[in-house]
C-alpha cells in the first residue's frame, strides 16, 4: 500500500531530523513527534489485522490524527529553530501527502459499510413483521 510506504517513510524522516536536535531542552518534543510520526504506520498496520472494516476506518482515523498533530510538532520545531526549514518543508509535504492517502483509503473504506437506510429500513421491516404476525411464544402465552 501507498499509504503505508509513505507513513514508513514519514517515521524514519522524523526520527532522522529530530536526532539533530539539541541534547537538552526538547526532549518532550522530539519523542511526542517520533510517537505520532511512527503512530501512523502502526494504527495502519493495526488496522489491516482488524475483524472488521469499520474497525479497519477506526484505525484510519487514528493514524489521520496523528498526522494533524505530527504537522503542528513540525510547525512548533520549525519555530523553536531547532527543525531546518527544508526539513520542516518536506516532512509537512509528505505528512499531508499521507493524511490525504489515508483520509482516501476511510472513504473507500467506509463505503463497504451497509448504509445507514437500509440497516433502518432492515429494522423497520422486522418491527412491522413481529407486530402483524405473532410469533409462536406470542401465541402460546396468550400477548
């Protein structure tokens, strides 16, 4: 997949910017923009093991955050000056590349679900059938 080859490689750019950072000082941020950065591949390979493709969408969704708050650590480290503008500039292209990949792929995926009308169309036939016919139990106690 598309998607995972970019969140891989997302991962390993920002692993690979933020060891230039200063030793001391933005530990906090460096490790918060490596978990969210390497929290997209996992929610994506989390995902394709899932029981279901609505939990699959669940896990997108997951990894489509972590995008948003990887973008604005970028942004944040940029401003600090500890994130060189070239990197800053190609770690947020290709952190919107995947955003935009994995916010596909939901749609695609959400697609697959049964629609919203038929489940309520589905409940209202089975309520109209129970409530014409009785069911044996309705007859044999009598309601």
């Amino acid at each position: 997949m598309r998607v995972y080859e970019g969140a891989h490689a997302l991962a390993i750019g920002v692993r690979a910017s933020t060891r230039r950072f200063p030793r001391s000082g933005y530990t906090s941020l460096k490790n918060q923009m490596t978990s969210a950065a390497e929290s997209v591949s996992f929610n994506i390979v989390e995902g394709c093991g899932a029981d279901s493709q609505r939990e699959f969408a669940r896990f997108l969704e997951m990894a489509i955050r972590s995008t948003t708050e990887l973008e604005n650590q970028l942004k944040l480290a940029k401003d600090y000056g500890v994130l060189a503008k070239l990197d800053w500039e190609s770690l947020t292209e290709l952190t919107v590349d995947v955003r935009r990949m994995l916010c596909g792929l939901r749609k695609k995926v959400r697609a697959t679900f049964p629609s919203e009308a038929a489940r309520t169309q589905k409940r209202k036939t089975q309520k109209r059938s129970t409530q014409d016919g009785k069911s044996i139990s309705e007859e044999q106690t009598g309601l």
